[in-house]
C-alpha cells in the first residue's frame, strides 16, 4: 500500500529544501564553469530556487552569483539561499557579460577580451 504519492512528494520538496535554508540549512547550489574558445560560461544549477530569485553583480573583476527568497515579491525582508563570488581574470571582457536562465540552470557567459583590441602601436612624440 502506497502511502504517499511520488507527486505528493515531488510537490512538497522545494518547499522543505527552502524551510531547511530558512531554518539555518544551506542551500548547495551546483556551479561548474566551462571555458570554451569564445570565452567562459558560469553555470549555477538550483532546481527549487525560480528564475527572479537569481542576481547577478559584478564588481570590478569580481562576479557574485547569488540568491534571495521573499515570501511575496515586493517583500524588503529576503532570506539568502546561496552566494558565490569569484575572481574574474583580466582577459575576460567583463563589459560584455550577460546571463541567461533557462530550465533549471543561470548560465553567465563571459568572453575573452579580442587580443587584436589590446595590443597596438604606439606613437612616438619627438621634441626638436
């Protein structure tokens, strides 16, 4: 006899891992980056967290990943789920960042600075 429903279950669950967070537990995101040879992609993945709880800031050459639970969207009381900064290296063209949530995963793309841009000849002023 089947006394709770795989749906049941599957229904219920991202409110327990959310209560869990509430509570003191902490949510684990999954982050891999991916480097490709346009640049590099920032994957969060965080099935039970939705689309408008996700930000994104960069500060200088730092990225944070994080994200916030409000009980009603226009809330000013938010509980954090996760935060994750990292280091940006200074080939990556921080100007021309963007994410992207689709499905259940927030994918920052982040492109190499074009070495064609960086490097040029310098004029040289001569005092006669």
């Amino acid at each position: 006899m089947k006394l709770i429903s795989s749906k049941f279950i599957h229904s219920i669950a991202p409110q327990l891992d959310l209560l869990n967070t509430i509570g003191g537990g902490v949510a684990q995101p999954q982050l891999r980056i991916d480097r490709h040879p346009k640049g590099v992609i920032v994957r969060v993945a965080m099935p039970t967290v939705s689309a408008n709880s996700f930000r994104v800031v960069l500060n200088q050459q730092k990225l944070t990943v994080f994200s916030d639970y409000r009980h009603e969207p226009d809330d000013q009381l938010a509980a954090p789920l996760f935060v994750q900064t990292l280091d940006l290296p200074t080939n990556l063209d921080v100007a021309r960042i963007d994410a992207i949530h689709e499905g259940q995963e927030l994918r920052v793309r982040i492109p190499f600075l074009n070495p064609n841009d960086q490097q040029r000849e310098i004029d040289i002023k001569r005092n006669e």
